[in-house]
C-alpha cells in the first residue's frame, strides 16, 4: 500500500571466531553469500604461522606475514570484523562475549565458525614459557628475535670483560618437529654465515645449536628415512640433535634434560626456543561443556562428519581445534575446513542438499633445514635438497596473504638466501621483556588504561560541559543582540 515502508528482513548472521587461515578462508568462502559476517580476533592481523621463524632470525618482518585482517577483507562488503578475544561462547542463546581491555561486546549468531586454533604446550609446565618462549604469535616471534640477537650483544659485552659467555652461546631449540627444525638451521646459519664478521670479542661461529627431543628421531610425521636425511643436515650444519631426552626444567640460566636410562645434564643456555606440542584453544573446552563432545589429550574437541558439532549443526569448528580422523594440524586442514564450512551455511541457505562428509586432501608436506636444503613430502614422493627448497619457496610464496607480502618475502629471501644478510635485525628491550612485564599485572594491560565506566562517565562530562557552554555562548549572544523579545520574521 502506498505510504508504506517494506521492512525488510534481517540477513543471516554469521561469526567466524580467529582470523588465522580457518577464520580468514571461511570469512572469504561466504563472499557472495546473502549474509552478514563478522570476524572477531584477537589480534588485528591474519597470521602466516608457518613462517614465524623467520620473523624471530630477521629473515623476514612481521609485515610480510601478518596482513591486516581490515585490508585483506575492505573490499568484501558483507563482512566486518572485531577486534577482541572470545572469553565465552552460549551455544543456547547463540551469543559471543568478546573482550579487549576490560571492554566486553556481545555479538548475537545464526551460524558459528570457530576456528580460534591451538596455543603452544608445555605439557603441564607452563612456567617453562617464563624463559623459553614458544613460537605462535608476532609477539612470540619478536620476543625471540631479541633474545637470540641479544645474546650475541651481551657475550660480545662479556666477552670484552673477560667473562665466560658460553651460556650466551648457547642456543636450545626443544622440539625436533617442522617448527623446530627450521628455527635451528636458521640459528646455525645465522651464527656460522650471517653474522661471522660482525663481531670483534667473540667468533660467532663457535656458537652452539642444540636441538631436543623427547622422540627417538627428527621429523616422526616426514617418516624415518627423511627423518635421518634431516638429522644428518642439521648436524653438517653444526646443530647437535639430542634426541630421546625430554625437558625436566627450565629456568633463566638454562635446562635440565632426562635420558631414558635416568642420566641428566644440565645445558647452559640464556636464549631457549619452545617448539614442542600445541594445545587446543581454550575455546573447545567451552564447547565441550555445553555439547559433551569428548576432548583429547591436546584438548582438541570431536565433531561430527560434517566439521558441526553434536547437537548443533549451526555451529561449525575447524582446523587446529578438532580431533576427527586423526587429522593433522596443519594449514591445509584449517583452510580446507573453512572452505567446507563456508560452502554449507551458503548451501543451507540456498536450499541445496547437504554436502558429503568432509574430507581433507593432503598435498603434503615440507620443511625447510637450511639455505638451499629442505625435505618434502608428496603422497608416495619423498624429495630432499634443493628441488624440495624450491619447493617450500614456491608453496609459501603463494600462500602469503597479498602481493605486498609476496614481493617483500621475495625480496627479503633474495637477500638471505643468495646473500648472507638478515634485513630484519633490530630488537629492543621492550621486546624481550614486554611479555613478563605485563604478566606482573593482576589485569595484564588491561591495568594500563582507564575502567570502561570511568571513559563513560568523562565522555559524559564532556558531552554536558560542551552542552552548558553552548548554551551559554547564546544566551549571552541574545543579549548582546538585544534579541530578547523581539519577534523573528
């Protein structure tokens, strides 16, 4: 009827929790999808986790691997996204708490896509973390990248006074897996090629690189050939690989290792790397409690065929948070996942037929040892050397978000890998010991800055103030005027 306004109908809304490679991919899957999307991170970047090691050795800065999540997604128009950490998740109210410096924003759902990850583990010793940082953030990265550069300055300090600085030049990776692997080749390179000129107290290439492992070999998921292939590289490159050893405490100095047989040994260390384990995100205990989807060992919650969880197939979790067909928590799986997930909330919306159980497609794996070295893994084909480095050159390169981030990787591995430079070398104070300063807040940096109520009520203030003044302004403006009881016409 005329004079009428059409109401239009509110748009499916869809949360996507995490902006890692499930968070970013399934927000991008529902780009053409009639609904509304919002992601909500706790960090404002998307993370390219895999190359996080080179961020810590100064291969690469963090820009290269970590584009804003705002500028990847400007241009989708039916997405938004909200900076904030996930504290709570009410499957019966279909409400998400997210919360940032004590502000907490609840965001209401149709559908739900969780992919929020998985956290280093320290296998119940979380104090370990205290003094060996493990490798899953930007911040962890440049934590890392000050210690291990640091501890070069520092021996070379020592050293011109005539002190012992072995434990400055010594450096301990604890775990033999991809992450671990990587980050102590570079170290090695870094010590014995990068840096052997640089210094006038001390030889960098006397530095020692130990790599740990409680496991019998290096590489357990790359199989045992590659696995001693790798092994045999690390140690021509000066790392010692201690292996069937396990990491019974952890303190400023350096770590204590236990042997099988009941030996220890002290290693003496200043800069430790953590690289063993991941835990899932805290998130799927949340969920677990709500659904009794059963959690394992590494916390990661069990869901249905079609990536839902048990009794609400509005809900969807993918990538390192689920524990389905023993799959492995790489890229691949999360991005896949994302993809999937997209594809069915699209689906049901359209009316379309359930889509088959997921199922993931392995296009392998690799891992890079050291400059023009690395070991991959193709279905049936197993590649070492410099075709399996191009390899891992080529795959990384395409999976880096954008083309400014390509170009700079490219040209920051044009640098180290055909030179002997690291272009990404500066570190500071603040970044080594930030972390543990904020952990000495009872309310970590939400101490720092005003109560939510207390930026309220000065916003207030100012709101009414400006208000008095205004009115102010023109009472005295209608005297001045002698505007006072005379007619406008």
């Amino acid at each position: 009827m005329a004079g009428q306004t059409e109401i239009r109908p509110e748009r499916h809304r869809v949360v996507v929790i995490g902006s890692g490679f499930g968070g970013l991919f399934g927000a991008k899957g529902l780009a053409r999808a009639d609904v509304d999307v919002t992601l909500i991170a706790k960090t404002t970047h998307h993370l390219f986790q895999p190359l996080l090691y080179q961020v810590a050795t100064g291969i690469l800065s963090e820009g290269s691997i970590a584009p804003p999540t705002r500028e990847v997604l400007a241009n989708q128009k039916n997405a938004k996204t909200l900076l904030g950490e996930v504290i709570d998740i009410d499957l019966e109210a279909k409400q998400i708490t997210s919360e940032v410096l004590g502000r907490r924003t609840v965001t209401a759902y149709d559908s739900l896509l969780v992919a929020a990850g998985a956290t280093q583990s320290y296998f119940g010793n979380d104090h370990f973390a205290d003094h060996a940082p493990g490798m899953k953030s930007i911040d962890d990265a440049l934590e890392l990248r000050g210690r291990i550069f640091g501890a070069f300055e520092m021996a070379e300090l020592g050293a011109s006074r005539g002190d012992n600085v072995d434990h400055l030049l010594t450096f301990v990776v604890v775990g033999a897996g991809p992450t671990g692997v990587e980050m102590a080749g570079q170290i090695a390179e870094l010590a014995h090629r990068t840096l052997k000129h640089d210094f006038r107290a001390i030889n960098s290439r006397e530095a020692r690189v130990v790599l740990v492992d409680a496991a019998p070999q290096v590489l357990p998921p790359f199989g045992a050939k590659l696995g001693e292939k790798t092994k045999r590289e690390l140690e021509k490159l000066g790392v010692e690989v201690v292996l069937g050893a396990m990491v019974t405490e952890v303190d400023e100095r350096g770590l204590t290792i236990a042997f099988k047989d009941g030996r220890t040994e002290r290693i003496n260390s200043v800069a430790k790397i953590w690289a063993a384990g991941v835990q899932a995100s805290s998130l799927s205990k949340t969920l677990s409690e709500q659904t009794g989807a059963p959690l394992d060992r590494a916390g990661r919650i069990s869901v249905n065929p079609d990536l839902t969880l048990p009794g609400h197939p509005e809900v969807f979790v993918v990538g390192d948070m689920i524990n389905l067909d023993k799959l492995p928590g790489v890229a691949q799986v999360a991005i896949q996942g994302a993809k999937y997930a997209a594809k069915e909330i699209d689906g049901r919306l359209k009316g379309k037929a359930p889509q088959q159980p997921f199922k993931y497609f392995d296009k392998g794996s690799m891992a890079i040892i050291s400059r023009f070295s690395a070991v991959a893994m193709v279905g049936k084909l197993r590649l070492t050397g410099l075709i399996a480095w191009l390899m891992w050159l080529f795959v990384h390169l395409i999976y880096i978000t954008g083309f400014k981030g390509r170009v700079s990787a490219l040209l920051h591995w044009s640098i180290s890998f055909l030179g002997r430079g690291r272009s990404e070398r500066t570190t500071t104070e603040q970044q080594i010991f930030a972390r543990a300063a904020l952990k000495r807040l009872e309310g970590g940096a939400a101490d720092l800055v005003s109560e939510p109520g207390e930026y309220d009520r000065e916003r207030l203030e100012a709101e009414r103030r400006a208000e008095l003044e205004a009115q102010a302004a023109e009472e005295a403006r209608l005297t001045d005027a002698n505007e006072r009881g005379t007619s406008v016409r």
